[in-house]
C-alpha cells in the first residue's frame, strides 16, 4: 500500500521537476481511486441491497403494525411508536427467552473454545499423521449441515430406539430404555449444546491449530530450558500470540450462537416448545406462525442492540485485528 | 523435542538422569494427548459411522437394538430410494447449483473489494471496509422477515436467482473480512516490481496477486462452499409458494423427508439422504486435497 502512495521517484531522483511529478502522482491516485470504487461496487450493491436495506426496513417494520391483513393487500401497516417494543419489554415470556439465549451463549462458547484450545494444542503433541487423520476427520464434522447434525442427534437421542439410551441401558443397574431426554429442559439443553458444541469445535480446533503454528518453536524452547512450566509457557508465550485469533473465533462462536435456530428447531421437530425456544426461534414464531411481522422484527432489533451492546468491546478488537498489517 | 535436548545440551549441562525424567514425563503426557484425542476421534466418527451404517440397513434392522451392528447386506437400493422417491436427487442438484454459483460469485466479488481495500490508499477506504466488516456482528435470522418482503417486491422470492444473491450478501462480510487481512500480509515488492514494469491493473491481480493469495483463496473457497451448502433457514424463507417443492435445496429435503419419517416410517431413506449430504465434502476434498494437506501440515514442517 505504501508503495502506491508513496513513489519511488522521491528519492530516488530528486532532480525531477517538481509540479510535473506532483501532478502524475496525483492523476495516478485518482486513477486508483476510480478502480478501487469500481471493484468494491458490486460488493457493495449486494450488501446495500441485501443486507443493509433489509435492516433499515426491519427498523421500519418494527415502528408499525404489520399482520396478515396488510401482508395480503399490500396496505402501509398503521404506524404504532413504540408500542411493539414496549410489549416486548414488559413480556416477562421476552425476557425468559433472552435470559435463555444469554445463559445458552455463554455456556456454549465458553465449553467450545476451552475444548476447541484444548485439541488444537494436544494436536501439537502428536505425530504429524495423527494430527492429518484428525483434521481431516474434524473437517466432516464441520462441513456437516447444521441440519443434518440435528437430524442425527435427533435419532440418536430418540427415546424408543436411540443409541444413546441403548448404551446407557447397558450400565448395570441403569434402567434408561424408553428414557425421553426432552421432558426435563436441563437435559433437552443438555443435548442441544452437546450437539452445538460437537458441530462447532472442528472450526475452533482447525483455526486454532493454524494458529498455533505462528507461535515460534525457539521461544517455547527458550522458556522449557529456562525453567517454565508447561502451564507459564502456555499463559506466557502462546496465549498471548494467540490472542487476536482467539478473539475473532470467540467473537464469531458468540454471533453463531446467540443466534441458534436450526439445532432446538429440528431437535424439537418445528414445533420447540416454551422452554426450547430462543430469541431467534421466537422472532420467527411470532412473525410467520402467528404473523405478527412488527413484532418478530421489534424483537430482532433488541436482539441485536443486546448483542452488540454486549460485544460492541470484542468486535471493535476484530475488527481492528483484521487491519493490522 | 528432540531439538530441545539437542540445543539444549550444549547451553545448560544437566545431569543425565534429570534429562530422562523429563523425558518420561513427555512420553507420558504424549500418551495422555493421544489417549484424549483418541476419544476426540471417537466422539466426532461416532455419530457419522451410525448415520452411514443406519443407512444401508432395513428399518427393522435399525430397531433391532444393535446400533454398531453391520448391515445384513450392503445395498445402495436406500440410496436409490431417497434419490428418485424421495426427490433427494432434484434437490442435490439444486444445491449443487446454488452452492457452486454462490460460491463463484462470492469469491469473484469478495476478492476484487479485499484486494482494493487492503492494497489501495483512497478516499473512503476505511469507511467501504468497516461498514463491508459490520455485516459479519449481523446474525442470519435477523433480518428474515423484511429480507422476504424485499425479495417479494423485486420478484425474486421463489427463484434461485433470489437464493444466489442473498447467499452471496450473507457470505461477503467473512470473505472481505478474511481476503483483507490475507491481502495485506503479501510481500509487496512483487507487486512493486510489476508497476514499475507497467503491468495494469487486471493483469497485476490475476497474474500476480491470485496466484500469491492461493491458499487464502482456497481456504476462503472452502468456507464459503461449507458455509452455503449448510443453509437452512434462508432457504426456507425465501424459497415458498407455488410450485416451490421443486426448487428446494438439499436441506429442505431431509427436513422434508424427517416429518415424513414419523408417519411412513422410512427410516433408511432419511439416513441415505444424510450421508449423502456429505458427498460433495468428499469432491472437495479430492479435488483440493494437495492444498489441504499442505495448509493442514504447513505446521509440522516449521
């Protein structure tokens, strides 16, 4: 980049005309301009378009009352202020659903990124064939639909002829045959995050892994013969490098799954029950199943200042590590 | 580790026996790291061997109560089942369509604004990267009510011309996001060198800045191909009304084919259809598999 801006000529020959140079230097940069604004285009019609716009226009929705009525004649919904967001607030259902998201968010991640960590640096350890066949067994799992994990789970989980109950049954002692692991919420949440975090650690331990390949070999070294302990050299040296890249994995494991729709939609067939439902299945619920447009979106735009009031801190670091050069 | 004891031989005398402790105490904790791996391997093969083996078995096979049982017999007639009854077939190809054009287009789009965002100093640069960036802090499911009234308007609902765009606009924000900072990172002599040899633009990204950017590009590729080949919720939304059983994606298939399940017990069926979903994986992975282990095993060789 620098190069560009900054022409060689300088001082290179200093001899050079002055105002000729300036002007060339100038006429280039605006050349450069144009075709930077000329290839970021499409990206940013598609974005403005399809991105942007709609979020403007949830905004809109959410200030009105949209219902099927409208959604068939095409009428402008009556304007409404504030009174979808006041129902949300005051609903104390709203707030179960959040309390529920938050609390699934921060369990999830945080059991994600330990183990996801806790892989990637035991697959240091290993011979460099293990850690190939591992790869390329994660990459499967990651490239897994959400869906088609949740199907799977689904089966597995199944009370009449899931393997899991099946296997427990086979604990002595144990009677788990006909077990349903949805009745109680703790362990219907339990298997929904074993699912979340079964699908997610395989981008966690791959991108970490890669990561841990820019720690250099010579400091841990250094460290091992000055006496550290594996855990200070952990804490000390690669931890620290790791850092940026912790935080943009965190930060999307976070976005990913605050926004959990697919995993509790299929395990509970379409139909999640109160209990199972999050801030993303209840946006939807109350917009297309009981065609309360406005209200779906007043409620994702609270989902959204939440979460971006949460994380405002960690995606300003992102976003500043992904300029770094 | 050998390197340890060999550079570390020289510098710091130690006794003998305190060198073999330590490195006991390594092939323990080498054992440890296999043995917790190990049970990594068998939790993630786990639940993909019953899905592939369910797949091939008769229901009553698969209510039998031996779920690692082997199949009776190994016939694709399941597979047959779910490709022609069940539709999966026609759906496959949607996706593979979707995926491949959304996937072009992502990397076309995505790469030209990275590699002005991350080479080029001009007016706007900062403001054109933070508000590409913002839409990755965007969950999916956000804007699903406007995004079908959009769509509905410009005509797009039910067509894969509409899917397509919207895959590429949620999938832009990473691809920049990630293109930017691998742009960055290139030497930029090279590119110096081929500006003061006269080389235009086009020719100094295609010629030069591609081939340097490959394993990112790769990388990014796959990503997006995962990425979209996972959708669910979009299509859902986006591909409804008339007629529009025949455009589903391979997703609305299988979540087709589940509710079905429950009342036609066509269990073998849903489990071919899930395997199956993991086939184009497998292409990708054939077919980039130099580049994947290269990038995969770029940190043994260091």
């Amino acid at each position: 980049m620098y190069a560009v801006d900054t022409p060689p000529q300088k001082t290179a020959e200093p001899a050079r005309p002055e105002p000729r140079r300036v002007n060339r230097v100038r006429r280039r940069s605006q050349r450069d301009a144009r075709t930077a604004w000329l290839l970021s285009l499409p990206t940013l019609l598609i974005l403005a378009a399809l991105l942007a716009y709609p979020l403007y226009r949830m905004i809109v929705l959410s200030f009105q009352n949209m219902r099927l009525r409208e959604l068939i004649t095409g009428l402008t919904p009556p304007w409404v202020g504030l009174d979808q967001y006041t129902k949300a607030l005051t609903d104390g259902v709203f707030w179960g659903v959040v309390a529920r998201t938050a609390a699934f968010t921060v369990v999830s991640v945080t059991i994600s990124v330990l183990l996801g960590l806790g892989i990637a640096l035991l697959m240091r350890r290993v011979h460099s064939k293990v850690r190939l066949f591992m790869m390329i067994a994660m990459m499967f799992v990651w490239a897994l639909p959400a869906l088609v994990a949740a199907q799977a789970f689904r089966w597995l989980t199944d009370s009449d002829f899931g393997v899991l109950n099946y296997l427990i049954d086979k604990i002595p002692g144990v009677d788990f045959a006909n077990h349903s692991w949805f009745v109680n919420p703790w362990e219907g949440w339990a298997v929904i995050t074993t699912l979340v975090v079964w699908a997610g650690i395989p981008f966690l331990a791959i991108s970490l892994s890669a990561g841990l390949t820019q720690v250099p070999k010579e400091l841990l070294e250094a460290a091992t013969v000055d006496g550290a302990s594996a855990w200070q050299s952990l804490r000390n040296i690669t931890l620290p490098i790791l850092k940026p890249l912790l935080t943009i994995v965190t930060t999307l494991s976070v976005i990913w799954n605050f926004g959990l729709f697919t995993q509790n939609w299929a395990l509970r067939d379409g139909h999640p029950e109160p209990v199972y439902q999050t801030l993303a299945t209840f946006s939807y619920t109350q917009a297309f199943g009981q065609s309360r447009y406005s209200y779906g979106s007043a409620i994702s735009v609270i989902t959204v200042l939440l979460m971006l009031g949460v994380m405002a801190f960690y995606i300003r670091q992102m976003f500043k590590i992904g300029e770094v050069d | 580790m050998t390197t340890t004891d060999v550079t570390a031989a020289p510098a710091v005398p130690r006794p003998l026996a305190r060198q073999k402790r330590e490195k006991r105490e390594f092939g323990a904790l080498n054992g440890l790291a296999h043995l917790a791996l190990l049970g990594w391997a068998i939790a993630t093969a786990g639940p993909l061997i019953w899905v592939i083996l369910a797949s091939f078995k008769s229901n009553t096979e698969i209510f039998l109560g031996k779920p690692f049982a082997l199949p009776s017999s190994f016939s694709f007639a399941t597979y047959a089942d779910a490709w022609t009854e069940a539709n999966i077939g026609q759906y496959f190809l949607n996706s593979v369509f979707v995926v491949a054009i959304g996937t072009a287009g992502t990397m076309l789009f995505g790469s030209m604004a990275a590699y002005v965002l991350a080479r080029y100093e001009f007016r706007g640069n900062r403001f054109l990267y933070y508000l590409f960036v913002s839409g990755l802090a965007f969950p999916t499911f956000m804007a699903i009510t406007p995004l079908f009234f959009i769509l509905k308007n410009l005509g797009l609902i039910n067509t894969f011309t509409g899917l397509i765009l919207v895959y590429i606009a949620y999938s832009l924000p990473f691809t920049v996001f990630f293109l930017a900072a691998f742009f960055k990172s290139l030497p930029h002599e090279i590119d110096e060198a081929a500006t003061v040899d006269g080389a235009s633009h086009t020719r100094k990204f295609f010629q030069i800045m591609m081939p340097m950017a490959k394993s990112g590009l790769i990388s990014i590729t796959i990503f997006n191909i995962v990425g979209q080949w996972n959708q669910y919720l979009l299509p859902v939304a986006i591909m409804q009304g008339a007629g529009a059983d025949s455009k589903w994606v391979l997703t609305q298939g299988i979540a087709n084919i589940s509710v079905q399940a429950g009342y036609h017990a066509e269990w073998s069926t849903l489990f071919a259809a899930l395997t199956l979903t993991i086939l184009p994986m497998i292409v990708v992975y054939a077919i980039f598999q130099r580049q994947i282990q290269a990038g995969l095993t770029a940190g043994a060789v260091k």
